[in-house]
C-alpha cells in the first residue's frame, strides 16, 4: 500500500529595511550598505528577499 504525503511550509515575509523593497528573485551578491563592496557571484543565482 502506498501513500501520498503531501508537506506545506509556509514562512513570514521578511521585513524589509527603509528604502528597500522584498523581491522574488534577487541577486544575493549585490552591493549592499551593509557590504558596499561585495563581489559579484561566481554564477547566476536567485534568492527571495530585500533589494
């Protein structure tokens, strides 16, 4: 007998900084203020969060 599982997990959404903004898809190796200086990713990634 087989069973079917389905698993949701759902989390908050972040809070944003003043003057930021939550995005979907964002680079997670773009400048920042907290790390002006960040170097580029090595490869085309996509994370969820503030820009």
């Amino acid at each position: 007998m087989h069973r079917n599982v389905l698993v949701i997990v759902t989390t908050a959404a972040p809070k944003c900084a003043e003057n930021e903004e939550l995005s979907e898809c964002a680079n997670p190796c773009q400048p920042s203020c907290q790390s002006p200086n960040r170097k580029p990713c090595p490869t085309l990634q996509c994370s969820s969060g503030c820009i």
